[in-house]
C-alpha cells in the first residue's frame, strides 16, 4: 500500500510541475463549454435570403415585412431578374430565394389563389427544409389574416405543450453533448500519452525493474487525472449551471457519480490506447483522430443515431460518450432519477472493467 | 538550394521510417470518410409516438391511424393514462405525447369544436418544433377530411389560397453525404495537417536532436520549409485519396474544376502548416503541443461550420468565423463541389486564406530561435 501510495505521488509531482500542460489542462474545458454552450445550436436562424419580387404590390411588401421580422431570415439582396438568383447563390451570399410572380396581389384577389415559388440552397439539406418550413408557415399565417374572420364549423383545437424545455433553448440538447465531448477527449487523452511517455523517454526501464505490479503502475497514473478531472466537472457544471442557464433539475449527487464513472472509464480508455501504442505520436493520433470525429458523431447530440444505418446503430453503442449523453439529459434536464439510467450505468460500469482488465494484460514488463 | 533538398530527404525518411504512423495518416481518414458520412444525417423522421385515447371513438382511432401510417411518425404507445404516456417520454421511448380527451368526437360533431393536447420532448428544441409541425398537419388533413363528410364545399377557391412550391437547387435529393462528404474531407486533411507539423519540430526539441540541427549553417527559413513541404505533400495525398473516394462510394463528382479545388487546397495548406509550426515554437513537449493544437482544432473545427449552421450563431462567434481558415475551405469545398462555384466566385476566401499563410508562417519562422 505504502509503496502504491509514493507512486501516486510521484505520478502527482510529474503532474503538477508541468505548470503549462496544467494551465491548458485547466483551462481547456472551462473555455470550451462556454464557446460551445453559446455558439453551438441546430437551430436555424438569421438566414441571408434574397426576394425577388416581380410584382411590387401591397401584398408582396407586407408578406416580406413579415419575413424580415422574423428571426429566422435576413434579407440581404433585392434580385431584379431571374438570371441573377444562379449567380447569387454560386457566390454563397444566399441560403433560399423568395420569387413572387407578376401580379401577385390582383390574381390573389380575383382568382383567389397565387404562387410563390422558395428556392432554398439544398446544399446543406437541414437548413433548406428549415428554411422552407419556416417561410411557409409565414406566408401561411398572412394567408389566414387575409381571410374572413369566421370560424371554420368542426375545429379541432390542438394545444401544445413543449416538455423540459419550454423556451427551446439549443443549450439544452448541446451542453450535456459538449461535458461527454470534452470529458471523453481530456481525460483519454491525458492518459493516452502517460505510459507511452515512459517508454519513449526511457523512464520505463526503473519502474520495469522495481517490484511494484503493473496493475498499481496503471491505476497509480490514474488518480491524478481523475482528481483533476473532478476539478474539470465542477467548473463545468458550474458554468452550465450559471453562465449558460441549464438546470440540475435531478440530484446532484447522483450527477456527479455519472461524471465520475464516465471519466475513469475515459481515463481507462486512454490507458489502452498509451498501453497499445509506441511512441507518443501514435497515441496522440489514435486518442485524437480516433476518438474526437466517432465522439462528435456517434454520442447522438449531434446527429439522431436512430437515423444511421443498422450496422453503425450497432456501432455506436460502443462509444461511451452515447450513454453518457442519455445518462446527463435524463439526470440533469429531465430530473429522473437511477431508475431510469441505472441500465446506462450498468453499461459505463461495464466499459471500464473491460477498458481496465484489457490494459493490465496489455501492459508490456518487458522492454523489446 | 542543395540544403533544402537534404532536410526533405531527411524529414521524408522519418515519415516513412515509422510505419506506425504512415499507417495512421492514410488508413484513420480513409476509414472516417467512409464511415461518417453515412452516420451524419439530421433530417427529423422517425418520431416516436405516444397516444393517450380517452375517447375510443370511431375518429380517434381513424386518427391514430392516419398518424402512424405517416413516415414521420412510430407509433410506440398506445393507452388511455396520461401518466403511462410520460412515463414513456422519461424513459425516451416516445418523444411525443397526444391525448384524445374524452368526448373528442361527440364535441366535434355535435359542439362544432373539440379540443387536442400535444405535449413533446423539447431537449432538443429542433426535433420538438419540426415534430408539432409535422403532427399538426396531419391533424388539419384528418380535420378537413372530417369537414367533408359533413358538409358540401364550394367548387371554386371560396377563400384565397397561396400556393407555395419549393425548389431545392443543388442537392435535389436532400442527400446529407453531399453535404457532409467535402466538410469532412477538410477536417482531416487540416488534422493531418496541423496536427503532425506541429508534433514534429517539438519531437526533435524533445529528444534533444534539434541540437544537431541549430549547430549547423542551416538558416531558419530552410529549417521550416524543410518541415513544410512534406506535410504539405502528405495533405494533397490525402485530399487526392479523399476525393477518389467521394466519387467512388459516395457518387460525388465536383461540379466546379478539380484545379479550383486544388489551388485552393495549395494556399490552405500552406496556412494551416503555419498554425502547426507557430505552436511548435512556442511549446516544449510534444504533449503540450498535442493539446494546445487540440484545443485550437476543436475551435476551430466545431466551429467551422461543419456541424451547425455559422448564421444561427451569436455574433461574437461569426465574428471568430471570419479568423477560421478551416471555415474557408469548408465552404469552398461545399461551393466548388456542389454549386460548381468558379475561381472568380472564391476570390474573396482564397485571397483571405493566403493572408493567413503569410502572416502565420512569418510568425513561425520569426519566433524560431536557433540558440536555446
């Protein structure tokens, strides 16, 4: 024990007296979760849009007063003909054309019906439909305030309620995304390179010939992360609580558990790959490349897993980051409790006894 | 001249002594291109339904019918408690909740009005507003189908009627791998990139054989350009490899000219090379270098626009879009590829990027020192 105990220090004093790898430590997840926790949103709006308007009337001018003052759309271009809409949208300026034929307003009167034609930039497909969707459901509300105020006979009323998050805030689906991402990345990474290092700079060869076991040289290099990892989901927490205005809704303990289990199995994680690789620019390339993509695409804040094919549904349930993700939004926004994450639990549990047992019989004693 | 042709063999000797990460650089983007992709895929379908029918009523479960038969919505619950329902929401087996309250047909017919409750998941708020919209049209056509069954409409348009049609230009197929395929075909050449420029000059620092070099009459400008140019070789290898790719799985052929693309690539590369060898010099281990590059390339990447949309964001952060080589070359890629955009129509970023390669690598070889 006592000889486990100075190897923890000494992993502690290699920790500690890199004051620079410390500050970024540090520092790192606290600026990400803010720059993330503001900038990063699926919502789509102040889009640049362009009006092509061939009728000029009373009608087209209300219809795209009420388009510019909505949040979703800016209008940045006045387009003349329909020869310049091609070139406008080559250059990027653009993300959908509104087109109103000539004599919008007289044929909406006399006939009672009109065409508008939405040109969206389907590029980006998400947007497009958005964007659609959006300047659709505007030109329809103008529509109905244009008809007679009589109530329709055989309504139905639909009232909706919007649950856990009525304001519809991005920040409620990106933050617990952003704590997997960046509590995933840091710790694997600092681990990664830790056992590596050793080998690289020659150090291996006095831990090799002392008689300590590997399964202490390996969770001897884990205590320091995780205690400055336990610092990381604190202030994170701290700033999603008060800086970005996500609630704890569930318990706190509880919480706080689930980020601890969810860290050893990343520092675990990264003690594979430090254990596998050979020199320290293979495990930072596996513990980056390999992990930061699968992490961002794969943990389901991004893109729904339920839209991926089978085989890479499969996949993604052997990035811990995914259970992670449900663990947080469940305990954290919709304020349940272990009853409804304890198979997710189970799961990260399970993960890093694997990530842990694979490690120690990885771990070379001998020098080649 | 004869110097620098000695450094390269050296560097490129190094690169290609070390298989281990040869074999990273080429296989790790190859798998990600073909693996990705077919992962990124945001349109909102399959929503999982719940509904709570208190009516049982003829037209509550024509309803229910109508709304699983739509290809937006899983009908997953079907119950007459409330409370069931939330259960379901909490547990995420449904997203959405729609209740049939008691009486919802007899109110219809015979009050002229009936009322419906929906209640969705909002975590996240795209999902929870694309889905209202999309249950309450389904719930409009039910009511104008129930409109017809009790009472004549008029032949002609009674009322005006806009009608809407949308185009979508470009990608007519809304297919996400277009979109995704040239963004992340950028991030890992910049990884590749960044990451391994700025590993390599600190490595020597490290080991200590920068040492050997600073002692010798090699001048700054051909030390760095030394640790350059193959980097900047590996990134068009990889940028060709990845292109070759896209046009066999994916079907993509740019529709803009492969010399825009690769002009563009050139000057991009140049600038991204720059960012890896400024942080070379400014740090000590290779680790810190890895995480100070990892940290600027999460920026940097994440904010690109790859993922979400730069409009949607708050402006401080467009405003840092501006300063984001990586933003530049996403959306040239997306404007030569898919809108077959011209040189002419890309002046502005290619003229911005090659400002950041000058003022960076100025930066780099400026901030080396030879003495220690």
């Amino acid at each position: 024990m006592k000889q486990f105990l100075y190897f923890i220090r000494k992993e502690f004093y290699h920790l500690l007296r890199d004051r620079r790898t410390l500050f970024i430590l540090f520092g790192m997840p606290v600026m990400q979760i803010i720059i993330f926790g503001f900038a990063l949103t699926n919502e789509v709006k102040n889009s640049r849009i362009a009006i092509l308007d061939n009728s000029k009337d009373e009608a087209t001018t209300t219809i795209i007063h009420q388009l510019e003052a909505s949040r979703y759309f800016d209008i940045v271009e006045n387009l003349n003909s329909y020869s310049e809409l091609e070139p406008t949208f080559q250059e990027g300026v653009i993300r959908m054309a509104v087109v109103f034929p000539e004599q919008f307003q007289s044929s909406l009167l006399h006939t009672n019906a009109a065409p508008i034609q939405l040109i969206a930039d389907a590029t980006d497909p998400n947007v497009a439909n958005t964007l659609t969707s959006y300047a659709s459901a505007i030109i329809m509300d103008y529509q109905n305030s244009m008809r007679e105020t009589k109530a329709f006979p055989y309504a139905i009323n639909t009232e909706l309620r919007m649950l856990y998050n009525p304001q519809l805030k991005g920040s409620y689906n990106f933050v617990p995304g952003v704590m997997a991402m960046i509590l995933m990345l840091v710790g694997a990474m600092m681990t990664s390179i830790s056992i590596v290092r050793e080998t690289e700079l020659g150090t291996m060869e006095v831990i090799l010939v002392s008689p300590i076991v590997p399964i202490r040289v390996i969770l001897a290099k884990m205590v320091p992360y995780l205690l400055l990892s336990m610092v990381n989901i604190v202030s994170i927490l701290l700033i999603s609580v008060y800086i970005l205005e996500v609630p704890i809704n569930g318990s706190l303990t509880l919480l706080l558990f689930e980020c601890l289990l969810f860290t050893l199995t990343a520092l675990a994680l990264g003690l594979l790959i430090s254990s596998i690789s050979n020199s320290q620019q293979v495990a930072m390339l596996i513990s980056l490349m390999g992990l930061f993509l699968p992490t961002v695409m794969f943990s389901g804040f991004m893109f729904p897993i339920e839209n991926m094919p089978i085989p890479l549904q499969l996949l993604s349930n052997l990035i811990p980051a995914k259970w992670f993700y449900y663990i947080v939004k469940d305990v954290m926004i919709k304020g349940t409790g272990l009853e409804t994450v304890w198979k997710e639990t189970l799961v990260l549990v399970g993960m890093l006894i694997v990530l842990l047992t694979i490690s120690i019989k990885k771990f070379k004693v001998r020098l080649e | 001249m004869r110097t620098l042709k000695i450094l390269l063999e050296k560097e490129f000797r190094q690169i290609f002594r070390n298989p281990a990460i040869l074999r990273l650089i080429f296989i790790m983007p190859i798998i990600q291109l073909l693996v990705l992709p077919l992962a990124a895929d945001y349109e909102v379908r399959d929503i999982n339904i719940a509904v709570v029918d208190q009516d049982h009523s003829s037209y509550s479960r024509k309803l229910t019918d109508k709304i699983s038969a739509s290809k937006y919505f899983n009908l997953v619950v079907y119950t007459n408690s409330y409370n069931e329902a939330i259960r379901e929401v909490e547990k995420d087996n449904a997203d959405v909740v729609l209740q049939i309250p008691s009486f919802f047909e007899k109110n219809l017919v015979k009050e002229d009005g009936a009322q419906l409750f929906m209640a969705l998941n909002a975590i996240n708020g795209v999902k929870a507003n694309l889905g209202g919209v999309y249950l309450r049209s389904i719930i409009n056509d039910f009511n104008g189908e129930v409109r017809l069954e009790w009472m004549q409409l008029p032949r002609f348009n009674p009322q005006p009627m806009i009608k809407i049609s949308s185009i979508n230009w470009f990608n007519p197929l809304l297919n996400y791998q277009f979109f995704m395929v040239p963004g992340i075909l950028v991030i890992l050449v910049t990884m590749v990139g960044a990451f391994l420029a700025a590993l390599n000059i600190v490595k020597e620092k490290e080991i200590g054989t920068i040492e050997q070099i600073n002692v010798t009459p090699i001048r700054k400008h051909q030390f760095i350009l030394g640790k350059l140019i193959p980097f900047w070789v590996l990134g068009l290898v990889i940028l060709s490899i990845g292109l070759l790719l896209a046009r066999i799985f994916y079907g993509i052929i740019p529709e803009g000219s492969f010399l825009t693309v690769y002009l563009f690539a050139v000057v991009y590369l140049l600038a991204v090379l720059g960012l890896g060898l400024l942080i070379s010099t400014y740090t000590e281990t290779q680790q810190q270098a890895m995480l100070i590059s990892f940290f600027v390339m999460m920026v940097f990447i994440l904010l690109g626009g790859l993922y979400t949309s730069i409009d949607s964001m708050p402006m401080w952060a467009q405003i840092f879009t501006k300063f984001n080589p990586v933003t530049y070359f996403i959306e040239v890629m997306r404007m030569v590829v898919l809108k077959g955009s011209s040189l002419y129509d890309i002046r502005h970023h290619l003229l911005i990027v090659t400002g950041f390669g000058i003022f960076l690598n100025t930066w780099a070889v400026i901030n080396y020192k030879k003495r220690s």
